[in-house]
C-alpha cells in the first residue's frame, strides 16, 4: 500500500494533540512559550523616604506602635523579588530602600526598560477601622503589544491573593487617574494588599507568613498569566 503523509511548517514551536476520528485525522496545535523566563517585570514598593504614605497604629500592651505604609510595602516587595527571581524572571524594583521616588520616574524606569509587567505594591487606609480586605486598582486602556489587559490582570491577582491569603474581597477598582497606571506602556496593576487602618488587617501585615501568602499568590498569578493558563 502506497503511504502519503502532509509536512506542516509552523512559524514557532507547537505542541500538538492528534486524535482520529469516525476515519478522520483532528490535529490541535498549540504555540509553546519560547521565551522561558525572560519576561521583565517591574515591581514598584509604593511610597518611601519622604513619603511614608499612610500612617497604622496599633495598640500593644497599652502602647502604641506606629507602622508607615512605605515600609510594609518594601518588606512585600522584597519578598516578592526574590520569588519572581527565582522562578526565573528578570525582575526589578522601583526602589530597594527607604528612598524617595517620584511616581514619574517609576514607570520612566519600568517603560525605558520595556518591562512586560509592572506591579505597583501599597497598603489601603480608610477612616472607618472596621473595612477590611484587598483591592486592586487598574487602568482600563491598555494595548495591543500589551502582555494582559489591565483589568483581566487586575482580577487574577486578586483571585489569587483573596484564594491563597483568605482576606477579603473588596474588589477590583479602575483608576486611569493614579499617575503609576496612567503612564505605564505595559500591562500595570496597583495591589492594596490590605486596610492598615483595620487592626486585624495591620496585625496580618506584620506577619511574616501573611506576607509570604501574598507573594506566593501574586507570583501564581504571574506565572498563570506567563503560561496562559486563566
């Protein structure tokens, strides 16, 4: 018997299931991500130095402990470097210390080295103590040459952050007017991680392994987004 075959050439590499049919041969074909973890993502620790952002207390045996906003946000950001770093993507930091940066020239940085995300981290503060939970902000315009769009991007991290961390839900937020989203050329999110001013919020701010939970799901979320598996 005479044998006939059909040679496909693909412009990237596929991976591709083949399954027959009622006698007919269905071929699907699937792109592979060749650009194993080479992605440049931007994180951006809100506030520092001269702006410490909102301002928690929290009474401790009768005294008050204060806590800046600019400070838990770099501990979660340091963690959070160092987990995108080590699943293998080239990461950066607006700031890695106390250090004031104008809200220009964080996303100056991250667009001058057309990062593919960008992460701005922050804590939330409201006057009434009894709100709590995450949020994350977005801006609704997005590109094309654009990773993610913003608002899709906006809800896998919170999935992840509500999932993983078990806080609240308080949804996420278009906010095309925070300068940080406004400028960014690449798929941008800003994260409220928490209500500072709510003492069981602050309380889990202050825990290590709070914030590890944190890191863990934005980073699932990132490799999700990475995978296309969302």
């Amino acid at each position: 018997d005479k044998k006939s075959g059909i040679v496909i050439n693909f412009l990237y590499d596929i991976k591709s299931v083949l399954n027959l049919s009622n006698e007919k041969l269905y071929v699907k074909v699937e792109k592979i991500n060749t650009n194993s973890k080479k992605w440049t993502i931007y994180i951006d620790p809100g506030h520092g130095g001269k702006d410490p952002g909102a301002t928690y207390k929290l009474d401790i045996g009768g005294k008050i402990a204060s806590y800046f906003e600019k400070d838990i946000n770099l501990a979660i950001s340091k963690k959070l470097f160092d987990k995108l770093k080590a699943l293998g993507y080239n990461v950066k930091m607006t700031r890695y210390d106390d250090t004031y940066i104008d809200l220009y020239e964080r996303t100056r940085m991250a667009n001058n080295d057309n990062a593919q995300l960008f992460i701005s981290i922050h804590n939330n503060a409201h006057t009434s103590t009894s709100i709590r939970g995450t949020m994350v902000l977005y801006k609704s315009s997005n590109t094309d040459s654009n990773i993610i769009d913003n608002k899709k991007f906006a809800q896998i991290v919170l999935n992840e952050i509500v999932n993983t961390a078990n806080t609240q839900n308080k949804g996420i937020v278009e906010r095309p007017d925070l300068a940080v989203l406004r400028t960014a050329n690449m798929s941008a999110i800003l994260v409220e991680v928490l209500y500072g001013t709510n003492t069981n919020d602050l309380i889990l701010l202050l825990n290590d392994q709070f914030k590890d939970q944190v890191v863990s799901a934005i980073a699932n979320a990132v490799e999700k987004i990475f995978n296309n598996d969302y």
